[in-house]
C-alpha cells in the first residue's frame, strides 16, 4: 500500500490520472447533439400506488430494514420519518441505486450514475450522505465505466448505517406506532 504521493510509484500516479481524466469525462454534461438523441434528463416513472400493511407486516419492520424498504409504503412512511428529522438523504440515495440497478440501456446507466454521483457522492453534493473516504474512493474508481454494481458498496454503507441508526428512531416514532394499531 502507497503512503503519500512522493512514495507512490510512477505507475500507481499514471493510473490515478487514468481514473481521474475518464471520471472527468463521464461528469461532464452531453453536449447538444447527444441531447438531441437523448432525453435528457430522463422523465421519471410514476410510482406505483402504495397499499397500507397490516399491522402485523407492519410489526415486522422493525425486525428488517429489508422488508421496510422493499414495501412501497414502508419507504414511503420511513422517508416521510427521516424528511421530518431532516435526514432523507440515506432513503432517497438507498432508492436512486435500487432504480439504477434495473437500467439495461448503458447510456441511461451512465446519466443515472453521474446524476448520483453529483447529488450524494461528490463532496458539498446536496444531498450527500455519509461515507467513508476509503468508500467514496472506490465508488469514483466504478464509475469509470458504470455497471450495475458501481455503487454497490456505498449502497451497503448507508443500508448498514440506516439499519443501526434510523430504524430504531422510527419504529419509537409516531409514524410508526400509526401503522402498527
């Protein structure tokens, strides 16, 4: 392992400037002509209507992130909790990679992915949540050729952290105690 930039070797800084030349290309905005091609940004798809669980789903929650956040109207009530604690950035980012996962077409992929990228990952981003340097690294390093794996590990990261963190505030919160009466 390389420890500050004097001791990294010549071929350890030629691929760095590698990855950041490629991750400069792929962030940059389509110029005119491919805007033309491609609708850009892309027009979102409507949400499919969420059914209220029972209570008794609804008491699983607590238990499993996974299942809250596989049930439309557990991340609906889970994003509507941490919105109310100014926090919703884990939840909206966790959903970006889940949609980005199902995209096929590699041209869509790598809008998804630069759009991510600038509203969670990159520093002073909008809505940047929090990951570890080390995490960040690695992210940036995928996203010079995108695929459905580029975010994975920042993905797990914010599962990880939403699981320790938020969903014990919410299943104490009011939002929660509605579901499970």
């Amino acid at each position: 392992m390389c420890k500050g930039l004097a001791a990294l070797p010549h071929t350890c800084l030629e691929r760095a400037k590698e990855i950041k030349t490629k991750l400069g290309t792929l962030l940059q905005k389509p110029d005119s002509t491919i805007d033309f091609i491609i609708p850009y940004p892309e027009k979102p798809e409507k949400p499919p209507k969420a059914q209220k669980p029972s209570p008794e789903e609804a008491l699983q929650w607590r238990d499993s992130l996974e299942k809250l956040l596989q049930n439309p109207y557990g991340l609906a009530s889970f994003r509507s909790f941490l919105r109310s604690e100014f926090s919703e950035e884990n939840a909206e980012f966790w959903a970006a990679c889940e949609d980005y996962k199902k995209t096929k077409s590699p041209v869509k992929m790598a809008e998804k992915a630069k759009k991510i990228y600038e509203e969670f990952i990159q520093t002073e981003a909008p809505k940047e949540v929090n990951i570890d340097h080390f995490t960040k690294a690695v992210t940036m390093k995928n996203l010079v050729e995108p695929s459905p794996t580029s975010f994975d590990m920042a993905q797990k990261r914010i599962f990880a952290l939403m699981e320790k963190d938020s969903l014990p505030r919410f299943v104490r919160s009011e939002f929660y105690h509605e579901l499970i009466k």
